[in-house]
C-alpha cells in the first residue's frame, strides 16, 4: 500500500491554512455561471476530496459558509474573500476543493470542463480536454 500523501493549503491572506490527508480526486474546470460569480474568473478549478480527509490547522473562525443554492455552500476566508472548499448536500462526505489555494505542488492536471454551455463569451478553451455542455 502507498503511504498517504499529505497536501497543505491556505488562503491569499494566510489567515485559513489546512491539510488534505489523503487524495485529491480528478480535477474539473467548470465554466458554469455560479463558480465563475464565485471565483470572479472564467472557470473554477475544483478536485473532489474526502471531507474526513480534510483539517483546518489554523483560522477556523475566518472560516465563512453562504448557501449559494439550495444544494450547494461556498466557504471562503471572510478576511481576504478566498473561496477553499464548497459542499453539496447530494455529497455530504465529499468536498469540492478549489486548486488554486494548494500550497503543496500537485502533479495531475485538469481532466475536463464542464458547463461549457455557459462559458464566458470571451473565453476560448484551447487544451484539448474533454469538454461537456452541462455536468456529464
């Protein structure tokens, strides 16, 4: 068995900092028009991880969770407005981890894009992944 590999993460202002003890699932760009209100960019960067497997080591309180559907809670620093993680209610055992706030390098790379039918009008996506109108 290999042994258990240990990710650190942290927002932009350094006041949230966390640790992943375990794997980091398939990463997914999304396009869709709430991740792109939520991460003010043309797509979110997410991988699935295990919520067990998931630790806030420092600033827990800075911690801040909006329902941002009636399925869905982004968590963000409430200090520097960094989106971590976001939680479905299909999923409750599962976070979606946004990339961008590793600290540790990773090694795998995006795998798909997803609700491309909304992507932004000014975005071209050049990479050859796989690409899906809607979740596949």
């Amino acid at each position: 068995m290999s042994a258990e590999k240990l990710y650190t993460g942290s927002c932009l202002c350094g006041g949230i900092r966390y640790e992943i003890h375990g794997q980091i699932g398939d990463i997914i760009e999304c396009h869709c028009r709430r991740c792109r209100k939520a991460n003010g960019t043309a797509f979110a960067t997410n991988a699935p991880i295990k919520k067990a497997d998931f630790k806030i080591v420092q600033g827990e309180t800075l911690l801040k969770k909006y329902q941002s559907s009636e399925t869905t809670q982004r968590c963000f620093c409430s200090e520097c407005a960094s989106p971590i993680i976001s939680i479905k209610a299909e999923t409750p055992d599962t976070y979606r981890l946004r990339i961008g706030t590793l600290d540790t390098p990773l090694e795998q790379k995006p795998t798909q894009h997803i609700f491309t039918a909304y992507k932004a009008e000014w975005e071209t996506i050049c990479d050859g992944l796989p690409q899906y109108d809607e979740r596949p």
